[in-house]
C-alpha cells in the first residue's frame, strides 16, 4: 500500500490541511493518508496549547466520514520527547515495512529538511511529497535537496492557495468570530464544546 503521512500539531486542523492530503491522494495515486498530530515538536512549542488529547480528537472528528481515504494515528502523541519524523517513519516501517511511505510536506518545510534531525534517513524511508504553493520556489526546494542522499526521489503535486492558518483560527475564536466553513462543522463544534483557545462566544 501506498501511504501518506501527514504531520504536524494541527492546532486545530482546518480544510487547509485536508485538501491538501486530498490532493496528495488523488494526484500521488495513494491509498490512504494518514494525519499524525505532533506531542512535541522539535523546533517550536505548540502555541495555545489545548492539550495534546484534544488536538488528536480534533483530527479523528476532522476526516469524520472520509475514513475511507484518511485515518488518524496517535503514534506520536503517545511517545515521550520530541516527535523527531525520523523515529515515527522507523515505527512505521516497523510496523507494516510492505507499506511505501510518503512524507507530504509544504514546500517552505522541505526547504528546511537539511536542518533536520537525520534528514537522510528521513528520505530513506519515506519518499517526500512536496505540495507545491506560492511562498516557496521550486528552484529553492531542488536546491536544498539535491545535496541530500534520497533528494532526487522527491515528488512534487499541485496545492490550490488556500488563505487559512491555524494561528488565524485561534484568533478568530479568541476574539469570539465564527470559523464555520473554515473547518468541519464537527471540529468548530468539538472546540465550542470545551471553549478551547479562551473563546468568548460562539465559533459557529
């Protein structure tokens, strides 16, 4: 089986993220994608931190009815210290080592991948899909992978502009505004419900 991840602290997930995952499926031939929230990030803490069980709730009730296409996996929430993707590509290819692995990432993080922790191994398990978007060059991604070992293999799909942020949303709900049609009903309603990110009135 052909398998996208899809990581990140997904604070809260929004259609952004899941049209990109959908198009990584549709255009990367996958079958299935599979949305891994971070417990930890290595490189930056998790802002308006509403716990990290919430954020994994949210993203099971974001791909509600798609679970066809997409599931859930708690694999870094559940393991201590940083969520280094080279540790869950390892687990993951523990697990299941017939599956082929697709690391979806945007292009601005793919320019970064050189910084990583083990970035080579990381492309040694996963081959990398890189959503291409404004903001970040192709030259500027073939650039900073082409002096990585696996680079080469790196592939690249469509990604529509989408103007929503996970920043934005937790804004918008601070300050009581509605993220209805920003994010799936069940999600706006799941945040209402536990008054996540101080909201003050109504995210509906």
């Amino acid at each position: 089986m052909r398998i996208g991840i899809l990581g990140g602290t997904f604070n809260p997930p929004h259609l952004g993220h899941l049209i990109c995952a959908q198009e990584a499926y549709l255009q990367l031939g996958l079958d299935r994608v599979t949305l891994i929230p971070a417990r930890i990030p290595p490189h930056k803490p998790v802002e308006d931190e509403p716990g990290a069980q919430h954020r994994l709730e949210l993203c099971r009730l974001a791909i509600q009815g798609d679970e066809q296409r997409f599931d859930v996996s708690d694999l870094e929430i559940g393991r201590d210290g940083p969520s280094y993707t080279v540790d869950t590509l390892e687990a993951l290819n523990s697990s299941a080592p017939d599956h082929e692995l697709f690391l979806i990432v945007g292009g601005d993080i793919a320019a970064g991948l050189p910084d990583w922790h083990q970035a080579e191994r990381v492309l040694s398990l996963a081959t990398l899909a890189v959503a291409k978007r404004r903001g970040t060059s192709r030259a500027a991604v073939d650039e900073a992978l082409g002096a990585l070992r696996g680079g080469e293999r790196t592939r690249f799909f469509r990604m529509p502009r989408i103007a929503i942020s996970s920043t934005m949303l937790r804004e918008r709900v601070r300050v009581g505004e509605s993220i209805r049609y920003y994010v799936p009903d069940a999600v706006a309603g799941y945040i209402a419900q536990h008054r996540l990110y101080a909201g003050v009135g109504s995210v509906q």
